[in-house]
C-alpha cells in the first residue's frame, strides 16, 4: 500500500471516529438535559432527519477508507511505479 492510501486511509478513520464520537455525544447530551423520552423520539426509527443527518455525518469518514481501497488496488494494478 502507498504512502497516499494509507493517509487518506488514516484520515478516513480519524473523521470516522469522531464522528461517531460527535453522535454519541449528542445522544448522551439529549438524554441528560431533556431525558429519556427525549432520546426515544431522537431515536425513533421514523425519524427521517435524523437517519439523514447521521449518513452526512458518518459519509466523509466511510468515503474516504472506500477510496483508500480504490487507491490500493488501483496501485497495484498499474505497478509499484507510482
């Protein structure tokens, strides 16, 4: 794997993680200052926004280790010559 593809892999996985941490936080948040019922309508599986905000939040993170991927095999198709 080159050099390129693991930085945008490790990037991938940064964006990744804090994500996931920005998510929790505000569920944790949610819960704490206006309770569990609260969190259940965040929560609540017909909640259309909330699916969509949570893919465009977790999406540059996913976009970048699938590209990392491309990279890798793209490399190696055309050769250690890059």
């Amino acid at each position: 794997m080159n050099t390129f593809a693991k930085m945008v892999r490790v990037l991938g996985y940064v964006l990744l993680y804090l994500a996931i941490a920005v998510i929790g936080f505000g569920l944790i948040t949610t819960w704490w200052f206006n309770g569990f019922g609260a969190l259940m309508e965040v929560l609540n599986p017909f909640n259309v926004v909330n699916f969509i905000v949570t893919a465009v939040t977790l999406a540059p993170g996913i976009l970048l280790i699938w590209a990392s991927d491309k990279i890798k095999e793209r490399s190696n198709i055309m050769g250690s010559d890059l």
